[in-house]
C-alpha cells in the first residue's frame, strides 16, 4: 500500500511539473496567465471528480483500500486550488484588493468560483486524523459533504468562464452529476474501516 501511495502522490504532481516544464521552455503561449490560470483550474476540477469517484469505486468493486487514498487526492484539490487562486491574484490582480473584491462582485463566474474556494478551505483544515476525533466523526462527515456543492460551483465556476465552448464543462458536469447520483445507488456492502483511513472528502 505504501507503494501505491507514493505513486499515486507522485502521478498527481504531474500537472504541476509540467506547468513548470512549459515555463522554463517557453512553451506557456501567448498568454502565459490565462494559460496557468485555465490549467489549474481544470486540474482542480478533474481531482475533485477523481476524489468523489473513490467511494462508488470502493463500494462497487469491493476495494475498501482506495479510501486509503481519499484524504490525498482531496488535498491535491486543494493544492491545485490554491494554485488558480494565486495566479489569479497574483498575476492576474497584481494584489490588488480592491480590485479583486470588485471583480468578485460584478463578475459571477468570479463570484461562484471564489465561494468554491472558500469553501474547500474548511476540508482542508479539517482534514487530519486529530480533526475528526476533535469534531466527531459524525459532524466531520456533515463538513465534508460540502464537497458535493463545491464540485457543482466548480463546473458552473468553468461553464460561465468559456462561455462558447462549453464540451469540456458539460463533460465535468456529466461525470461529476454521475458521481453524486451514484451515491444514491444501492451498492455492495464492504468491511467497515478504521476512521484514520477517512479521507479529505465525504461519502
């Protein structure tokens, strides 16, 4: 199990080392920001869905073991949210607050994607062993499942961003509408695990 983990936390800091590939040859565009802005953006998009998809995966093929690697892939969501939310305040606001404040204002796509971020921040926080215990795991559970909105704000966040072309938005929203109505599926029954296997993402 220590090998799949160490693979799967290497596959997942792929996107990033080739955003840095690109930079350090040039191979950024003509608009570099826009650029690492959309990249990050759709990485986090794609490992909110990879990390909804454990559980169905886990209950449906009997393979209790994947929830192992729940709470890192919830956290890579998070790593590669923090990334489009940098690039966007740094290179693209310069940090300019007032700026920003204004442009979630008046901008919904910008409104509906600061909320996701916002809200991912808790499940990170929260994400530890010592928080469950500290929260229960009852209350952690409740937390957590805000990850369903938070995918949903992330697909509208996208869908309003293009909007022309919307194939790879409504591609994100088929399969992460799937992965929330899978959990209303019956499913096959697996061995209970040890709350220090919950992941960073509720069932």
């Amino acid at each position: 199990m220590d090998f799949i983990k160490v693979a799967v936390f290497a596959a997942c800091l792929l996107p990033t080392a080739r955003l840095v590939w690109r930079f350090a040859t040039d191979g950024l565009g003509a608009n570099p920001i826009e650029y690492i802005t959309r990249a990050t953006g759709w990485w986090t998009l794609a490992f909110l869905a990879i990390t909804l998809a454990v559980t169905p995966a886990r209950r449906w093929l009997a393979m209790p073991w994947l929830l192992r690697l729940r709470r890192m892939l919830g956290l890579f969501a998070f790593f590669h949210a923090c990334q489009h939310f940098t690039t966007y305040i740094w290179l693209d606001q310069f940090f300019d607050w007032p700026g920003v404040l204004a442009d979630i204002a008046k901008r919904p796509f910008v409104t509906v994607g600061f909320a996701a971020f916002v809200l991912l921040v808790p499940l990170a926080v929260t994400s530890t062993n010592a928080m469950v215990r500290r929260l229960g795991a009852r209350r952690w559970q409740q937390l957590h499942r805000l990850v369903y909105g938070i995918g949903v704000l992330g697909v509208v966040h996208f869908w309003w961003l293009v909007k022309k072309d919307v194939t790879e938005p409504l591609i994100f929203a088929v399969v992460i509408g799937m992965l929330l109505a899978s959990r209303l599926l019956p499913h096959r029954s697996v061995p209970p695990q040890r709350q220090a296997s919950v992941g960073s993402a509720a069932d």
